[in-house]
C-alpha cells in the first residue's frame, strides 16, 4: 500500500507546478496586513547559547482551519478529525494563488501558513505517536510542505518511532540535537516545490539562521483517488513504485 511506503521515507518531491513568485507575493500581503500567532504550547527551544530551552518556535495561520478562523487551531487542544469541518479562512479573498494551489489536492483537512523562528528548532515528535496525540492525525492523513522562504542554513529531520518510547518522553530527548541519533535523515528543500514529509514518524526542524523559514503546510487524505493518484505518480518519478 501508498501509505506503507510513505512511512519508510522521509519525504518526497510531489510531481506538481508551483509559481513561486505568485506565493510570496501573497506571503508578503499576509505578513504587511496579518499577525503571525505562536503555537500554543510553545514547544520548541533557542538555538542561541543562554536563551531559553521552550522558545515561541513556530507560528501560524490558516488557510483552512476546522471553524473558519485565521489562529483557532493553533490552541493548544485542538485537533484534527476526519469529521470535522474544513472550512476556508478569509485569506481566500487575498491569497487566489495559494488556495488555487492547495485546492488542487483535493481533500484538505488543514492548511496554514507556518513560519519557524531564527535561530530555534522545535520538540522531537510525531502527528500519529505522540503520547498525547495533539495533532489528532490518522496514519491516512499525510503532510505536504511548499516551501516559500527558505534560509540557507535550515534542516528538515527524521527519525524513526523506535527510537522515541513512553519511558524517553522526556524534556531533555525531545529537544536533543540530530547528532545525537544513529539513524537520522537530514536534508533540506527547495522553495517553488511541494514535499511529502513524513509526519507520521519522529521529526523535528532546525533553523540555523536569523530569518524565518516560511511554507504552506497542507493536511490531506490520502484516501481520496485525486490525492492518491498525485502521490502514486510522484513515487514512480522517483522509481519508489512500480
């Protein structure tokens, strides 16, 4: 099956066309009229020496969100069911480009807009096995990243689960650096594409720089035939299906 063989890469490059320039040129009306909300918790730490280890990591805002609301699912709480209500925010009148884009997936369970802080990193987790399953992702729901801004010094991580038990879950492991893994993929994207990115297993992000790295992240179900299809298509480019 698809979703077997999703969980056993890191991520993929997905077979679509994007016009960068037409995403950030809505990024930057979004930044010049809009807030940015940290994610509550703040989960994450400084990579700065001195500062603090549960920085405000990341911030957001949706595209489509469970209610409608531009900052609601970010709250600490807050999940994401196959029931729910997925409904547009009013960036839909702002942002054509992007909900063109993302609406091209078809079934969309979440879509935001996710800056990740200079010089910070968020926890070690997974949207399927985290203890307390904040994400509420079902192991048919897969993560797509398109990068919009993308410092040079920035890394995307990927672990395996059987590294991560209930007996680790602690503060020290989930913010431990990717040096200290054996098997560890670290890699980084390319703005203008999309990616699967493994979600299911344990991840984590490294922004190394003083800007914000800056992309679109779409939640979709892989049990929908477009998504389905758009996914089988870009792992025979990438010879992982026959």
């Amino acid at each position: 099956m698809i979703s077997e063989i999703l969980r056993d890469i890191p991520w993929l490059p997905i077979d679509i066309d994007i016009d960068i320039v037409k995403l950030q040129q809505e990024y930057k009306f979004v930044c010049e009229n809009y807030r940015f909300e940290d994610r509550q918790p703040h989960v994450g730490r400084s990579l700065r020496p001195g500062k603090n280890c549960h920085a405000n990591a990341w911030s957001g805002i949706s595209l489509i969100s469970s209610d409608g609301s531009l900052y609601n699912d970010l709250k600490n709480g807050s999940t994401m069911d196959d029931n729910d209500n997925n409904i547009s925010t009013e960036l839909k009148n702002y942002c054509k480009y992007s909900f063109e884009l993302i609406n091209s997936f078809k079934k969309i369970l979440r879509c935001r807009i996710m800056r990740v802080s200079p010089q910070s990193s968020l926890a070690w987790h997974s949207h399927v096995h985290n203890i307390r399953n904040e994400d509420g992702q079902s192991e048919e729901t897969i993560l797509i990243q398109i990068p919009i801004e993308m410092p040079e010094n920035f890394e995307y991580c990927v672990v395996d689960k059987k590294e991560f038990t209930k007996d680790k879950w602690v503060v020290e492991e989930r913010v431990a650096p990717p040096s200290s893994f054996k098997n560890i993929y670290r890699g980084k994207f390319d703005i203008g594409k999309a990616y699967y990115f493994n979600s299911y297993q344990y991840h984590n992000v490294y922004n190394y720089s003083d800007t914000y790295k800056v992309s679109i992240m779409l939640y979709c179900d892989l049990r929908d035939e477009n998504v389905e299809q758009l996914i089988k298509k870009s792992l025979i480019k990438e010879r992982l299906y026959e």
